[in-house]
C-alpha cells in the first residue's frame, strides 16, 4: 500500500471560532508548519462496485426510467472511493512547541468531472468510533438521475467491510431550508446490524467548490453516538450555490512556457542571457538557466537588474572533448576509478584530469563564439561561474562544487577560467558529491559569463526563513565588498530580519550586527583580495533599513516568479539592486530524524490494539533496515495472512494488519492474529497461538476483547474453518519437503546489469514470501502439540501457571536432529578436531581472516573439512539472518572463525550430552498427573519433540531460501556501485525494494540521500528497547534523558541545521587531518569548504567557529540532514578529539558530558 505524504508550511489566521464568512479576514496571522504521512489501515470502498445492491436499487427504482435517464446516468459517472487511514508527523505552531500527533482520518478521491452545479444538495457523516470502527453514511440528492441516494458502509475493528442497506436519513427533512440543526439522530442497516446514530455538531466552517462555486459546503465537527460507542467525526451539508464566488476576482499569474528546442539551437556554443532560449537548463544548466530567468524578468518594470552576460553552453564542452581524444579517454578512466571507491586513486586522476583541461588549447570554435559575443570588453571584468545539470535544482544544491573566477579580464583570461570552470567539474569535491549521490559521473557544463558588478555590499536573501522555513520571516546576509565572503563563510555577516505580510509588504524585523572583520574586493588589474574591514564600518550594519525593505520587495516579485522559496544572491552598487543568481531553497522538504525514524510505522485501527516483539525479535533483534522492512516483513504479513486465507476466515488484504513496524522495529499485533481462535474455528485454542508466538498465555487479551473486535461465527461457520485448519496443518508437511527439494538446486541467476538483477529478484520474490508462510504453517503443528502437553499438565484446567510451564521445559531436552542446536554442536566437534592436531595456539595467532582463508585451504587437513561441511549445513545462518544487511556466514566466514578463536582461547568445549529419558522428565516435573495423562503424555512426546525438529527444519529452509535473496540484493549492490548508480553497496540496505526500482529508473539523488540519513538513524533506533507486549502504538522504554546538569562546558552558536545527537568530537583544525575522522563523529573546525565535502558521509554532526545561515558547512550539513551549529567561539580550543558531546542542533548549543555518566 502506498505512504501518502502531507506538507504545509505557510501562515494561518488564529481566530477564537471557525469562520463561516469566507469575505471576513479576522484573526492574527500565525506560522504554521506540518509533515504528516497518512497509511491506509482499510480497504477503499469503491462507490461504483461496493455500493449496497439494495441502497442502488432503491434509488433507482424511485426515479422515471426513460432514455434521457440512462443517458444521464452514463454522462455523470465518475470513480469515487473512500479509504480510513492514519495520519502521523510533527505540528508546530508558531509560539508553541512542536507536537507529534497520530490522528485517524479517511483520504477521499474521485476520477473523472465532478459537475457540482449537477448536485441539488448532499449530507454526509464521517465518523470513527471508540472500538476502531469507521463509518461513513449518506443521504444524496442528483436531481437528474438519484434525486433520493441512501449509501454508505462500516469498516470493522479488524478492516472488514460492510455496505449500508438502508438508512432513514431523509434529507428533505433535515436542514433543507438552511437552518441546519446542531442535534439529530438517525439509522442504518449495514452487514444485517442495525446502527442507532445520534449527531451533537460543536464546530462549523464554510467552504466553496466548482469552478464557478456552485457549491457551497458546511463542514461540521461532530460528536457521534453510535449503538452506545462514542466517536468523533465530521458532517457536511452540501446547498447550491447560486451567487457565484463571494470575493473579488484575483489576477492569475501568467505561465512562462520555456521555448521549442530545435537541433540548431543544440549546436549553438554561445548564448545570450537575453535570448528566449537560455532559460532551457538542457542547454545553460541550473545557474545559466535561472539567470536567463531573471534578465527576463528585470525587463517587466522590477526593481533590479540583473549584469549582462552570456552563457558558454553544454554543447561547447561537447565539441572541446571531441577536438582532445585524450582527454576524453581520461575522462573514461575517471569513471571506472570512481565505481571502486579508491578515494587516493580518485583524488589522483581528478588532479589529472584538471590539469589537463586547463592545458590543452581552447577548441577555436568556443573561443570565435566567445569572442563574438563578448565583442569589445575594453576594460569591464567579468565573473566566470560553472553552470552544472543538477547545480542549483530542488534535487540537488551542489553548493561550492565548482569554482567562480572573480575580476576576469579580457578573451584570454576568459577563456582560461571557462577551461578551469569545465575542470572543476572533475575535481575531487564535484566528483565526490556526485558519486554520493549516484548521479552519473560523465556530466556536461555550462559557464556564465557575466559584467562584475562593483559592489559596496553584497550579500543573500532568503525569501523564507532558511531554518524554521518561516513564510513571513526573509532573512538578509550582508557584508561589505563582493558577496564571496558571505557565501564561502570567511566573514561573519549582518543578519537583517525582514516581516512579511500577505500583501508583499516588507518591514525590517532585527538586526544582528555581524563582526564583519574582513571583505572581498575586486583589483584594477584584475582578480580580487581580501582586506580588513574597519572597526568603523564593522560597527554598523553595512545596510540600511530602506534597501533592506527594497530588497525584501524584490525578493518578493522574484518569488512569485519561480512560484517558491528563493535563495538570492544579491549586490548593491550605486544604489542599484542586482541580481546574481536565484535557486530553490531545498531543505524544507526534508524529512525530520523523527519523520525518519517513524517513517515505516504500521497504522492502528485502534489504540486498545496489542502487539508483541516476541518471536520476531528472536530471529530479528533491533530495528531493520528499509529493505528488510519491506520484503522479510511483508513475508511475514503475507504467512500469517495465508493461514487465514486457507482457514476461511478472510480474504488476503494489501496492508499490514498482522505484521507492523515501529521506529523500525517488528511487531505482531496480537488482536489481528487473534481471527482464527475459537471464536471463528471451534478446534483453535486462543493458547494455541500464544504459545506459539509469545511463549506464554496472554491475561491482557481476553476473548471479550477478541469478540468485541473481530466478530464470531456461527456454529456451522466455525466447524468448516476447523476442517480447512487441520486440512492446513496437513499439507504444510508436504509443502516444506516441496521447499526443501527445490532448494537443492535452487539459485537466482546473476545477470551483468542492475536493471536485469533488480526485475529477476522482483519476479522471485514471492517465492521467498512462501517459503516464510509455509514455515510459519509448518510451525504451527508445533504448538499444536505444545498445547497438548500443557493441557496434560493442567488436567484441562483453563489456567496455565509458571509451574506448568517450567515442567513442560523438562520434555524438550536434547531434541533430536534440532537444526540450530547442531550449529554450537558442530563448532564444538571442529574446536575439538583443532586441538586433537595440534593446531589450536595456530589458529589464536591469526587474525579472523588468516584464519579463515587456512582454513578453506588445502593446508588445514580434517579441520578445515569440518569447517567446510559446517557453511555448507549452516552457511546460511548468522545473527539477525532475516535481516538481508547481515551477511551470512558462508558470505563471511570470519564471523564463525571469530566464534571458533573464542571457544579455543577459553577452552569452551562442552561436555557430551545425554540423551533423552521419558520416565527420568516425568519424575522431574511437579506438577501432578494422573494415570490417563502419563499415557497420553508418552504418546504425544514423541510428535511434541518431533514438532520441534520440525519448527527448526523449516526455519532453517525459509532461511535458506532468504539467504539467496540476500545474496542477490548484495549482487546487485555491487552491479549498482559499479554503474554508479549507489556510492557503496552498503546503502542498497537503506532503500525499499520498490524505492531501487525508482532508483534504478531515474537515479534520484533525493533517495540516495535519504539513504544516507536513514542508515545514520539506525544505531538509535537499534538502542530502543521495548515491553514484550505493547498496547496502543508500542513507545519505547524510557531510559532517561542525558544527564546534562553539572556539565562543565557548554558553548553556544547560530542554530542551522536541526536534530540532536550525541557522540564523540573530532577536532581538526587543518584539512590535511581530516583523514583522521571517524564515522559517526562530530566534527569541530574553524570553518570549512569545498574540500571538507567528501567527509559529510562519516559525519554525525558539525561545528564550526565561523559562518552563517548560508556557510558552505551549513548548506551541506542541511542537505545530509546533520546536527549543526556554526559561530561557536573558540570551540576547537575548548574541545578536544574524544569528548563526549551533546550537539543541539535545534537549540544551538554544544555541550561536553561527562563519559561516566552516560
């Protein structure tokens, strides 16, 4: 099923009621920001297949059949369905802190036209009840074809599905002169079960519809009393409108069509700023693209300009490739170095690379364009900037990958810094940035050329608050000289903070003098430096309130423009506004860790549901990845689904209601499991599962509980699904012979591409979700016999004590032929043959890896035999097996060596085991048993014990079977790292299956990148604990917040990047020791650039002494979604490598902590 996804970030007015009155502006504007997901937990109900026979056939029956009719009815069909889900994410409301909510809710959608001047009037309930289930009930009235429409439905606690038959909701009767009342009542009739409704309204706003507002709706918050359950919900009382829309008209904004590209116009090597077609990015990129945008714009009577230039275009790269063989083939030699993660070898051919793009001579036919379009610069300088496909974009920042040349004068100076733009292309920092992102390495290049402005103060803009995302809050950077130092962070700026109303007008908020120590400017012979700042103008803002108002004016037209969020880069020469570049904000659709960490949580139906970790965390401790999540936990929704299915008791859904996940842990949810107890299968014993899946009889889930949610059957009903469950039980035998004999030869072919592997594991895919639901089938048959034991123990009592369950403990000693307790078993046999031959202070020597490649060798003799015959019985096995990130023993035999060395060093050989003995077991158990029961006890044993065998042989095969899976995905992770689609195998673990396909389809940075923050949340996911049993959505257990009180150091900064994490520093104070970083580190230094960029990944967190909202720190750290937090004074002074840290990201402090009290 699909995660939908739900964003708001703008303002809304605060009123004390709702308004009805839509021409009214009443109530203070307020910031309101919010990310919800929404899942489904039902089925959609489809309004064309799921209506009541009987609710249709009495609306039509009422009405005049004829011609005209039956051709209305076809003309106004339409899809329409209705689907209950959950919505969860963070609110926050300006003034408050922000709140984390689940709340129930349905997702309502239609195809086709809705001709709403077509609907006389409508009323309709939503409502969801106290025990979990949702209703919707409405009265319709079309006058053309259903003028009297009586329908609606129930979902059930358990997600089942029943249509309204009837209803007495008359709608003449009710609210039909517009006096709609605030308390009524009515019935309906759905499944067979009549349900009395009474409706108490507390809350009413108004809203229009249709093109031309022929409808007029009044939603209506509502408590609901259905059959005695309390619910809460909605109504809506839909009238014609027949006064056309109530507010004045509003201008559309007019669409901007980007031009035909024609093949001429592929071939041009230069173009205009000013020409139509360079607003096309295919051929200028992001940074040419844009300003051609912005020249168009200063042509419309704005407040700015933007410099006169050109652009050098992809096509001119193109040609300079073609006209140097050699280069090209470097080039070629740059990718395949960049597939195999040697980062020296990389940096080694991008410093090659470079050099020989600015060595080898200007293709003549870019340097004849350049020179015809720059014509005579006399003496003008220029600035010369890369324009990258990707660079600037929504996607994709890329801030400070490619370099800028400042203060260029004449054609020769111009051409060398076009041939250096095209080299940083291939520079390490872009190169890098590129391969983590799995963005194709071979890329192409625009260069801008543009008149340098002379600027007295330059600066950005941002068009909404760049941390809390704030649409009536701009925030202005500015320092004296050329914006360079703003941007690189070398100086730390004036923060102006302009409010914003909904009109456009502007009006200076704050002002934060910034020191302002240093400028860039530009020289007479060209280039620029860097000079001091007075302590005169370093005392003063370097700009006025009157051009920061103007500025928040011209930012406010170039944000309707690009219809979004704008980071400007500005500078302000001769009282002269310009332009210099706009691009996206791209960091306020990024998901919070907390959107993150409950990214893959499974919807409730209802809070009284209860889940267990029990026997998933047996095989699954801790959270799993993405991928795991969405292929071993939809086998084990799809298992436990099957054995319903084959029962009778309910068809397969598409969602999860048996199987959840929660901050990425696994869950079973008890009470959806609990549809095949006795309830619905008269030989289903409630214990029977329990035992099975917690090991225990659960007193929190009573069968009233069980009833109240899921129904019970007749009689009849429950004595059919008992013949189809002992039918299930039957045949599971056979069907895991069946796996086992398939997995003899089975294998998943290796093909050479990723997209070929990735279409071959999405068809074998559900092969490996059987083999987990025949295990689980067969390992059913097991507690079957377990019951039949305890009921022995008990003498049929209903209650089973500690007692009962300890002697129990006494039949299953010493299992026979039990698969995993031959694995300790076999590497006791191969300890002990280690050290019959003297190889046992050998083997300690070596490392886990000398060890190993020994003992595949010829050399190691009989061990290594042993060992050999050991991964091929249990080479699919290792800790965490279902999770496929885990490499299995056979992958990676070092981790049993490690387990071999251990057991050598601390002499750990078991002694030999005895076997079994019935009379000994019965003469240890105290609880008491009768002659009948020593009878049935010895006869039943054996298939008890037997069940055991089987429990683990059939795991062993569905492990099996994963293992292969497992092995495809790290192949295709390979094939991915190698076409450079992922920057590391290791990251194929952070997507979903079906997220590669996407991947594999359009190589989307935003999900390589999500990747990345997605593996750096999982050690704190992997932290949580959790109770056996949970009711509600499980909440981890609380383990105390970070003691922080009596710290002795705590340093405060500028909040950029938000989030929390806790982890040891690393200081570095020169890039030379960057190599020194640890992953997961935070990172402290004085400021950084460019060059730091490839360190991002291992990073947890950053600090920086210098810098702003827009230092090249701060922009990557938002993009990787990292805790940071720059200005911190004299932090790589007061810290040292190894301190424990507490960096808050969200309220800009970094804290030392005490490592002896964590």
């Amino acid at each position: 099923m699909r995660t939908w996804k739900v964003q708001f970030n703008g303002l809304m007015r605060l009123t004390e009621s709702p308004r009805t009155d839509v021409t009214k502006e009443e109530g203070r504007l307020v910031h309101v920001k919010f990310s919800f997901m929404w899942s489904a937990y039902t089925l959609p109900f489809n309004f064309d297949t799921d209506i009541h026979p009987r609710a249709i056939a009495r609306a039509m029956a009422i009405e005049k059949w004829n011609k005209q009719f039956f051709q209305d009815l076809r003309s106004s069909h339409q899809t329409h369905y209705n689907q209950w889900g959950q919505l969860w994410g963070g609110l926050h409301i300006e003034g408050h802190e922000e709140r984390h909510v689940r709340l129930k809710g349905y997702r309502d959608h239609s195809f086709g036209v809705r001709d709403w001047g077509f609907m006389y009037r409508y009323i309709v309930h939503f409502a969801y009840l106290e025990d979990g289930s949702c209703l919707q009930v409405a009265t319709v009235c079309f006058p053309t074809t259903m003028s009297d429409l009586r329908t609606g439905y129930v979902f059930t606690p358990n997600g089942k599905m029943q249509a309204v038959s009837d209803v007495d909701l008359v709608l003449s009767s009710i609210g039909e002169d517009g006096n709609m009342p605030h308390n009524y009542s009515f019935s309906f009739v759905a499944g067979g079960k009549k349900y009395d409704v009474h409706v108490e309204i507390y809350c009413q706003s108004t809203w229009y519809n249709g093109l031309q507002w022929e409808s007029r709706v009044h939603e209506r918050l509502a408590n609901f009393t259905v059959n005695g359950l309390s619910g809460w919900g909605v109504c809506e009382f839909n009238y014609k409108n027949t006064t056309g829309c109530p507010l004045p008209p509003r201008e559309s904004r007019p669409q901007q069509p980007l031009p035909d590209i024609t093949s001429t116009h592929r071939k041009l090597l230069v173009l205009s700023l000013s020409s139509p077609v360079c607003r096309c990015t295919e051929l200028v990129g992001g940074k040419g693209g844009s300003l051609a945008t912005l020249t168009a714009l200063q042509s419309k009577g704005t407040m700015f300009k933007v410099p006169s230039g050109f652009c050098v275009t992809m096509a001119a790269m193109e040609l300079q490739l073609k006209s140097h063989p050699t280069l090209k083939s470097k080039l070629e030699e740059l990718k395949q170095i960049s597939c195999t993660g040697q980062v020296e070898a990389l940096q080694e051919i991008c410093q090659s690379v470079g050099e020989m793009f600015t060595s080898v001579a200007l293709a003549p036919e870019v340097r004849e364009a350049i020179q015809a379009e720059l014509g005579n610069p006399s003496d003008s300088q220029f600035a010369v900037r890369s324009s990258a496909i990707g660079e600037d974009t929504e996607e994709m920042s890329a801030a400070g990958q490619m370099i800028t040349e400042l203060g260029v004068r004449g054609l020769d100076q111009i051409c060398d810094s076009v041939q250096k733009c095209w080299a940083s292309l291939y520079g390490f920092p872009a190169v890098q940035y590129r391969r983590q992102h799995g963005q194709p390495i071979g890329s192409s290049m625009a260069v801008v050329v543009q008149e340098m402005v002379p600027a007295e103060v330059a600066g950005v803009l941002f068009t909404q608050h760049p941390v809390t995302g704030h649409p009536g809050k701009m925030v202005i950077n500015a320092n004296y000289g050329l914006g360079e130092s703003v941007v690189s962070g070398e100086s730390h700026p004036d923060t102006i903070t302009l409010s914003r109303s909904v009109d456009g007008s502007c009006q200076v908020e704050g002002v934060d003098l910034g020191s302002k120590t240093q400028q860039v400017v530009p020289l007479d012979e060209g280039g620029t430096e860097v000079q001091e700042v007075t302590s005169a103008q370093s005392e003063k803002c370097c700009l006025s309130n009157n051009t920061a108002v103007q500025l928040g004016h011209i930012a406010v037209q170039v944000e309707e423009a690009y219809d979004g969020p704008q980071d400007i880069e500005w500078a302000l020469s001769q009282d002269t506004v310009y332009l210099l570049q706009a691009r996206p904000i791209t960091t306020f659709g990024i998901e919070s860790e907390w959107e993150l960490m409950h990214e893959f949580d499974a919807p409730l139906s209802s809070e009284k549901e209860i889940s267990t970790t029990s026997n998933i965390a047996e095989m699954m401790p801790g959270a799993v990845t993405p991928l795991t999540a969405s292929t071993f936990s939809r086998a084990i929704e799809y298992g436990l689904q099957n054995i319903a299915a084959s029962v009778g008791v309910r068809t397969r859904q598409p969602y999860f209601k048996k199987m959840g996940l929660c901050l990425g842990h696994m869950f079973i949810n008890m009470h959806n499991v609990a549809e095949i107890y006795e309830q619905h299968v008269s030989l289903a014993d409630k214990r029977v599962a329990e035992m099975s899946l917690v090991g225990r009889c659960l007193e929190e889930l009573t069968m009233d509980d069980i009833i109240e949610y899921h129904g019970k059957s007749s009689v009849w009903r429950r004595i059919v699904h008992s013949f189809n469950f002992v039918k299930h039980l039957y045949t599971s035998k056979h069907k895991i012979q069946q796996l086992e004999q398939t997995l003899t030869t089975y294998s998943i072919h290796r093909h050479d591409n990723a997209m070929a592997m990735y279409q071959e594991i999405n068809e074998r895919l559900p092969e490996c979700y059987q083999a987990w639901a025949d295990h689980m089938s067969y390992g059913a048959r097991s507690a079957a016999w377990s019951t039949v034991l305890m009921m022995v123990l008990s003498q049929g009592g209903r209650e089973w004590t500690i007692q009962h369950f300890s002697d129990m403990a006494h039949f299953y000693v010493n299992c026979e032929q039990v698969t995993s307790a031959d694995v300790p078993d076999a590497l006791e046999k191969l300890a002990v043959k280690l050290i019959e031959e003297g190889h046992k202070d050998r083997l300690i020597s070596m490392s886990p890896q000398e060890a190993t490649a020994w003992l595949l060798g010829d050399d190691s003799g009989s061990s290594g035999q042993l060992f050999q015959t050991f991964l091929e019985l249990h080479g699919h096995r290792c800790l965490r097996e279902a999770e496929l990130r885990e490499m299995s023993w056979r992958a990676d035999p070092a981790k049993v060596v490690l387990t071999i060395q251990s057991m050598l060093r601390n002499n750990q050989i078991a002694s030999k085991k005895e076997p079994f003995n019935f009379d000994e077991a019965v003469k240890k158990i105290k609880s008491p048993i009768t002659m009948a029961g020593r009878y049935i006890l010895k006869w039943t044993l054996p298939y008890a014990r037997q069940g055991v065998m089987e429990r683990e042989q059939s795991k062993s095969a569905a492990v099996k079977m994963a293992d292969h899976f497992k092995q495809a995905y790290w192949y295709l992770a390979s094939l991915m790292v190698a076409e450079g689609r992922l920057p590391e195998e290791d990251l194929l673990f952070f997507l979903t299956h079906q997220e590669i396909g996407t991947l594999l389809h359009s190589r989307s940075a935003v999900l390589v990148a999500k990747a990345l923050r997605r593996r750096r949340i999982l050690p704190k996911q992997m932290s949580l604990k959790f109770p056996e049993i949970c009711h509600g959505h499980p909440e981890p257990i609380e383990v105390g917040a970070l003691p922080v009180s009596g710290s002795d150091l705590v340093l405060k900064g500028m909040p950029v990047s938000h989030g929390t994490v806790t982890a040891p520093a690393r200081v570095v104070t020169r890039l030379e020791d960057a190599g020194t970083i640890q992953a997961g580190e935070i990172l402290i230094v004085q400021s950084t650039d460019i060059g730091w960029s490839p360190y991002f990944p291992l990073l947890s967190g950053l600090v920086t002494e210098l810098g702003g909202l827009i230092s090249h720190g701060a922009v990557v750290a938002r993009e990787y979604g990292l805790p940071c937090v720059v200005s911190v004074k004299h932090a790589t002074a007061m810290f040292q490598t190894g301190d424990l840290v507490l960096l808050n990201g969200t309220e800009g402090s970094v804290r030392k902590l005490n490592p002896n009290n964590q």
